[in-house]
C-alpha cells in the first residue's frame, strides 16, 4: 500500500476513510466525529464511510482559506 497520495489523478471519484485518513493526515476517528457532527464531507453507506474527491478538495480549498483568515477578534 501506498503511504502518500501524490497526485489527484490517483484519488478514486469515491473514497473510504483509510484513503481519506491518508490524504489528510488524519485519523479515523476524527474524520467519523467530523462527519457526524455536519463539519466534514462524508456520508455513511450502510456501516461505512464513503467520501466524494471533488467534496474533499473543496473542503481542503475552504479550510485552507478559513485557516489563513485573520482572527476577528485579535
């Protein structure tokens, strides 16, 4: 397996958390509260996780813009 993911290309339209824990450097678990509490882009099919590539890249694109913002209340 893989350890990086190195081009978009390579990422399937679908993907699962392992993929996605991958691509973020982040857990299962995090991803799975993320998702349960309306803050990341996944949807449960039957017992699973399943994310959509162009879901996840907008997400990137908003937190990236979101965590370059300057703090409102500094």
């Amino acid at each position: 397996m893989q350890r990086f993911v190195t081009s978009w290309d390579d990422v399937p339209v679908v993907m699962d958390i392992p993929l996605a824990c991958r691509i973020l450097g982040k857990s299962p678990e995090w991803i799975k509260q993320k998702a349960r509490d309306g803050e990341f882009p996944a949807t449960k099919c039957g017992d699973e996780w399943r994310i959509e590539k162009d879901q996840l890249r907008l997400y990137l694109t908003q937190n990236r813009v979101l965590n370059m913002a300057p703090d409102a209340t500094v």
